[in-house]
C-alpha cells in the first residue's frame, strides 16, 4: 500500500490521544484520558489536563505504533492539533510532535481541532462530498461549519454565544444529582420519561434570528431547567427527572438539528456531518436523520468512539492534507488556544 503513513496527535482537551491512518484507513487509535481527574470539579481542569497529558504522551504514542504494527521511521507525516484549545493541554501535543518530526525527520502538520472532527468521518464512511455542513457538538464547543474543501480550511456560520451543548448537558446533569460527564446518563434517563415541560430554545425568536441565524445559546435553557426543578422542589412534589431529562434534551436538539438544515438549505448542501461528544445522543442523531431526510439530505456520524476527541481525528485531516500537496507547518509552528478556522 503506497498511501501515505500519517500520525496524528490530540491533546486540546483532557483526551491523549494517538491515531495512525493509511489514506482513510485507520490503523490505531490509542488514547488516555484524564476524565476522571476531573469529575470531582464537574469540569475540566486545565492545569490537571497538562500535566495528565505530559505522563500519558510517551506511553500512548508507544500504544499506537504497536497497533498499528509500525514504527515512527515508517510514518510520513506527523498531524497535531495545534488550536484550539487549553493552552497549556495544547502546547504538551504541539512540543511533543515537534520532537517526533525533528528526532525522526518527518514533516509536521498543525491542524484545526474542529476541521479534524469533520474529517474523522472519512476514515468511517469515506472521502466527504463536499460541500457539506459540519455541526460539531462538544463539551467545548457547538459550532457549524461550512465545509467546502476540507484541506483549505473551513467557514465557521455559527457558534454558541454561551455555553456549549455538551456544557449544558453537564450543567443540567449536575443539578439534577447525575455524574460528570453528564451527556450519558441524561440520554438513559431521557429514554424513561417524556419531553412534556416546554424549555426554551435559544436564540430561534425572529428577532433573533436576523444576527443569529445559526449561533446557538444554550445558558437560558440552563437556567429555566434550574428554575423549573426548584419551583417542583419548593412545592414539595417530586422532581419528574426522567421527564427534565427528555424535555430538555428535546430542547438542544431541536435547536440543532434545525439550524443544521437550515444551514445545508441556505447553502444548497446535501451533505450533513455531525460530531463532538454530544454526537453520541440518540435523540439528536434520531431527530438529525428525521429531519434531514425530509429535505434530502444525508446524515453521516461516526461511531461514537470517533465522536470525542482523539487522535484518528488528527491523523484524519493530516492524510487529507498530505494527499491534498499541502505544504507542511515550519517546525516553530505554535499552539494557539483560539485559533481560527
Ligand atoms: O468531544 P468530547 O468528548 O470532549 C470535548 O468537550 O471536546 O465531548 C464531551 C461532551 C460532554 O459534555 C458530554 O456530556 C457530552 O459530550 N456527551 C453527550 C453524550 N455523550 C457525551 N451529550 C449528550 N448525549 C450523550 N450521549
Ligand atoms: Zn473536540
């Protein structure tokens, strides 16, 4: 096989993560996660992520070359998400794949995180018709993007103003006494109740839609859920969590799953990609296909495993870049903790 070898290297957030793709093949993806070090916050803490990523870098790089059955003399391209991100979390990757490329004489790539998570869908469902939407649902961010060649970079349309889904659905978990991370559990107990209470949907009004079309907003809906459960709480009735649970998950969902098409209307694309950490809802990815095919437009998300951050993600959007003749970054390449797509 004589597509390139890339290797690519995720640590913008608390996930070490190392991917190695052949073309869109992908070979290994081994990460490590400081997820647990942080559940006692209900976050992520940036300094504790640092330093998790600097004890797990060596080991889960050595993990995926075993994987993949390859040494780094073998690899022909380092990926890194070079931004954005914590800047502390971002720059272990960034040094740590600058010592690779030097040591091994290998040409670096520095990468967008977000681009990244659009392009991790090739290595399940092959190359991206483009253009095509991307929504990207994250503990971080919540984001849609218009993707009309991936190797040149990508156009933001929108983004959250406030929090982030995947934040809304740690917020609402917490206050509802769920553990972190709390997109899991309030999916399950979603399962078990039914979307009756009526949240807001953020940023939908008409008069907000004509400077917000397709940002999202997510802190109101926060809020209502908190005033909802303590009014039922004031009143001495029990708090219905299986329905709090659903009605607030219709509520995100709804809201991104309309402003998603509404997006792939307005730009005249058939082509739908989701991902993120929220991505793994099924209520969205439900509501997602229901939608979209009434429009004619397909939905593609990746399994689950590919959703969250990892490094396949990194080594994804690197094959594009090698295969596209991008020149690679100098090795003075920095991290930037806002970069911009
Ligand atoms: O992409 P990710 O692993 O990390 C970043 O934030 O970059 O996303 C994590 C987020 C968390 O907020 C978590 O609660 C959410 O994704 N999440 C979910 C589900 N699984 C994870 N949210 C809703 N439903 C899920 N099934
Ligand atoms: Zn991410």
């Amino acid at each position: 096989d004589n597509e390139p070898l890339v290797l690519g290297i995720e640590t913008s957030c608390d996930e070490t993560g190392v991917g190695i793709v052949r073309g869109h093949t992908l070979l290994a993806d081994a990460l490590a996660s400081s997820v647990d070090q942080h559940a006692r916050f209900g976050g992520v803490v940036p300094e504790v992520a640092s330093r998790a990523h600097l004890e797990a870098m060596v080991p889960t790089m050595q993990r995926a070359l075993d994987e993949a059955g390859v040494t780094l003399a073998d690899v022909d391209a380092i990926a890194v998400t070079a931004g954005p991100g914590l800047a502390g979390a971002l720059l272990v990757g960034v040094a740590a794949a600058k010592g690779y490329a030097l040591a091994a004489d290998k040409p670096v790539y520095g990468v967008n995180h977000l681009a990244a998570h659009v392009a991790v869908d090739t290595l399940e469902h092959g190359p991206l018709p483009e253009p095509a939407i991307g929504l990207l649902v994250s503990g971080g961010h919540s984001s849609l993007l218009l993707v009309d060649d991936l190797t040149a970079g990508v156009t933001p349309l929108g983004a959250t103003i406030d929090d982030a889904a995947g934040e809304a659905f740690d917020k609402v978990a917490r206050l509802l006494g769920m553990p972190f991370p709390g997109g899991p559990p309030i999916d399950r107990a979603a399962r078990e109740g039914q979307a009756t209470i009526q949240f807001p949907r953020g940023l939908t009004a008409p008069k907000d839609l004509a400077n917000h079309r397709f940002d999202f907003s997510f802190s109101g809906l926060k809020t209502a859920v908190a005033r909802w459960v303590e009014a039922k709480e004031r009143s001495g009735e029990p708090v219905p969590v299986n329905d709090v649970a659903a009605s607030f998950q219709d509520a995100v969902c709804d809201v991104l799953t309309a402003k998603a098409i509404d997006a792939c209307r307005t730009h005249g694309v058939d082509t739908l990609v989701i991902g993120g950490g929220v991505a793994a809802n099924s209520r969205l990815r439900a509501m997602a296909e229901e939608r979209a095919a009434k429009h004619g437009i397909t939905v593609r998300v990746p399994r689950p495993k590919l959703c969250t951050d990892n490094g396949a993600m990194v080594a994804a959007l690197g094959s594009r870049l090698v295969a596209a003749g991008v020149a690679p970054s100098r090795l003075d390449l920095p991290a930037d903790s806002a970069m911009a797509l």
